[in-house]
C-alpha cells in the first residue's frame, strides 16, 4: 500500500469589472516545509470573480496531479480558498445554480477522485500568494502579453511563517462531502449540458417550433448548404482582423491606443473538397477528404492574398486534412509553420455524415428538427451538439488570444468553428449560426484586446478568389 501524498493548493481568481478583464492564480505548497513547488496564472479575458475562483482552483488541481503523475490515489490535496462560493459548492453544501459555474466545478471536481480532496475556507489575507498570481495575470493582460513564471514575485507575498506543520484533514470511509460537491458537478453539468461557460454559450430562447414552423426549415437548411458539402457538413462550417498599416487612421472605441495591440485571429474557411458541390454534411467523424482541385486553387489565391497584406505573423490550423493542406499552401508562402488545434476542428455530425441536408431530413426527420430547434441537441448516433462544439470553441479562442496577443494570426478551420467565434463575439444567440453564411476559402476576422472586448472587421470576404 503507497503512502499518501500530500499537498496543498491555494487558489484565487479576480476580475476587474465583475464581469471585466479577469485573471487566475494557484500555487501548490509542500505542508511539510511551506515551500511553493508550483505555480500558475493566466489572464482569462472578460469573466466574473467567480468563473476567475473556479479557473484557478481547476489550474491548481492540475499542477497538483502533473507533480505526481504517479501518485494516483495516493495523492491526497487539500484546497485553500477564501471563495466561499467555490469551497461550498465544491463541498457538496451548496447547489450549483448559475451556469457559467457548472462546467466548470464539473471540469474541477473530475480532476482528481473525489475523495482525494478537501476543502478549507480562509480569510483572504491568507490567500495572498495566489491573489498575487492572479493580479500578475490581470496586468499581464492589461499589457498586452502572457504572464511568466520567471518574472513573478508573488512569492515574496507569501506568508513567511507560511504554517510547517499543515495537517490535512483525514480522509476516511466512503467518500464525504467533497464526493457529494463533484457528483452534483457532474450532474448539473449532464442536466445543462452546453450552458453558458466562461464568455462561452448562450442558451436558446425556449425551444422555438420547429424549423419549418419557427426557424423556417428552408431558410436553415440554405444557410447549412451555402457552406458547402462540410456546409452541410460544416453546416456552421473568423476571428480578428489583420492589423491596420502604419498611418492608417484608427477607427471605432475598439482601437484607443491604451488597450494596446490586439489579438487578431484571421479565420480562414479551408477550401472545397469533393463534397462541397454537393453540400454534404463533412464534420470530424467522416471521412477526412482531401481538397479537391478546385480547392488546391482557392489555397493558392489564399496564400497569394495573405502573401500581398504581408499582416499574418502565425498560423494554426484544425487537425483535419482539408484544413491542414489549405494551411499547407499559405505556410508555404509565407515562410511560417504551421500549428495544429484540435478546438478548431469541425463539428462531429455523427449518422449525417457525407449525407445532404434532404437526405437527412428523409431519413431521420424528428432528429433534424430538434436540432435545428435546440444548441443542445446532438445529431443522429452520437455526433457533437452546437453548445458542445462552442463550449471547445471558446477555450480554443482563449488559449489563442493569450498566447498571441498583440500578434495577426491565422486560424485556418471550418464553418462551425467560424461562425461560433463570430457568433461569440457578436454577444449573438446559437440560432445566429443558421443567418451567417461562410463560402469555401473565405475570410473573416475578428480582434480581441486587453480589455476583453472583441470587434467583428470582416466576415465572408472571397474578394482574393475572383
């Protein structure tokens, strides 16, 4: 039998607004000595303190468990916040209500066994090391940049007499409190399955008629088509916009020189396949088609436009073929590697795959209508619902915004992907997706700044094509 493993996590999150830009602080200590042994932060964009307190509790159990990979059960955590929503709900006292907190506690409380970890609520004067994180953070990202473990002094906050002596509550018998907080985490997440998460999904306005009494059947089933075949298939199949020239005027609040550079995600829709023309549904769980030659050439006006503007200093690009090779052909001119999302893959359209929207209303009638009436309901045979594919999306986009702020990056991925950015910085509901259309080889953009706020510039450009 190992013997157990025992540290401490602190953890805190802030925002500066509530909800305004937000950031999130953990550290791992050894109870023993009271020394640090990891640290994390990050800035999160525009959240309320509490998704802030919730991502740092998730970022500090994960530091925990990746310094002892091997621990397994033997690995007992005690958690240190002075949230006393997070440490109750996770506690199993307190319901989770709101939304946003759901999938998260859910995220947390699947991390580690349950009864592997307790929770303790302390004052926040004794929190100071992770709230110190988490300013570091917030500033890093007023500023325009990524906070870095190299550079942090929250440890010179830490309380000296940092207890050496920490005793971890037992843990005894079948699993307590702490099993009770994750099992309803769990369960609140599976019961509102894509409700709204951190800056993430919106929930549909109560479920609309059907498409052909309310949505209006054709009206979604041309905006699924005009995306071609993965329009069908990427029926949803843009993000921020190239920067502006040197001396060129400044227009709109979004561009007030003290928010600093923003982070400009250029989306580009990869070109057609074989199945485009024929508006099939092509999503993650089909066949990966390669580009057809008439997508080979949209690449290669891609690359040529993207070459000209002389703006794009990244590119990223989803794991699936066709996007892969589009993003081949940019990279090629432009002298820059090339990296791969898997967030930025296409929806899995499960049973409607390499099926036509008609072919799929023919054979699975009911399914097709409670999907185009609900963001939480998931194709025929296990495909991937609208509010799953957003809640990936818009972790995608923070890891993206973090890691390139102030930087022009290309994001070469699909409908979905595309109109779930826009939709998200539009503040617009799920049923947008079906009002937006995204023709093959497109370009859209869209700009995230420090302050969390994003700007549409441009969607469905195909001027480059012609």
């Amino acid at each position: 039998m190992s013997v157990a493993r025992q540290v401490v996590v602190e953890a805190d999150g802030g925002s500066r607004g509530n909800p305004g830009p937000a950031g999130y602080g953990a550290v791992v200590i050894d109870p023993a000595t009271g020394e640090p042994l990891a640290e994390a932060a990050e800035y999160i964009g525009v959240a309320t303190n509490n998704v802030a307190e919730y991502r740092g509790l998730i970022a500090g159990l994960e530091a925990a468990k990746a310094l002892f990979p091997d621990a397994g059960d033997a690995l007992r955590v005690h958690v240190r916040m002075d949230s006393k929503l997070v440490v109750e709900q996770m506690s199993g006292r307190w319901k989770i209500k709101h939304p946003d907190m759901k999938p998260l506690a859910a995220r947390a409380a699947a991390i580690l066994p349950p009864s592997s970890v307790t929770y303790e609520w302390i004052p926040r004067a004794q929190n100071k090391h992770a709230d110190r994180l988490a300013n570091e953070a917030m500033d890093a990202g007023r500023d325009g940049r990524q906070w870095e473990a190299s550079a942090s002094t929250a440890a010179l906050d830490a309380p000296s007499a940092r207890t050496s002596s920490t005793t971890l509550p037992p843990v005894q018998g079948p699993p307590g409190d702490q099993a009770a907080g994750a099992a309803r985490a769990r369960a609140a997440l599976a019961a509102a399955r894509g409700a709204a998460a951190p800056e993430g999904l919106f929930p549909m306005p109560g479920a609309a008629e059907t498409p052909e009494a309310g949505v209006a059947a054709e009206t979604a089933e041309a905006s699924l088509s005009e995306a071609p075949a993965e329009a069908g298939g990427e029926p949803t199949d843009a993000h921020p916009a190239p920067q502006q020239p040197a001396g060129t005027p400044q227009t709109g609040w979004g561009s007030a020189p003290d928010l600093g550079a923003p982070a400009t995600l250029v989306l580009l829709r990869h070109g057609e396949t074989a199945l485009t023309p024929e508006k099939r549904f092509s999503g993650s769980g089909g066949t990966d088609p390669e580009l057809s030659a008439v997508g080979r050439g949209q690449a290669e006006r891609a690359a040529e436009h993207f070459a000209a503007l002389g703006t794009v200093q990244e590119i990223v690009s989803s794991p699936l073929r066709r996007c892969r090779e589009t993003a081949a052909a940019v990279a090629a001119r432009l002298g820059l590697d090339v990296r791969i999302d898997e967030g930025l893959r296409e929806t899995d359209f499960g049973a409607w795959e390499g099926l036509t929207f008609g072919e799929v209303r023919e054979r699975y009638g009911d399914d097709l209508t409670a999907w185009l009436a609900s963001p939480d309901t998931a194709p025929t045979g296990g495909g991937e619902s609208f509010a799953e594919v957003a809640e990936r999306v818009a972790a995608a986009r923070d890891r993206l915004v973090a890691r390139y702020a102030g930087r022009t990056v290309l994001l070469v991925t699909h409908v979905t992907p595309i109109k779930t950015l826009v939709r998200l910085a539009l503040g617009a509901p799920p049923e947008a997706l079906f009002r937006m259309e995204l023709s093959a080889a497109s370009v859209s953009t869209v700009a995230y700044y420090g302050d969390g706020n994003a700007s549409v510039r441009l969607l469905n450009d195909t001027s480059h094509l012609r």
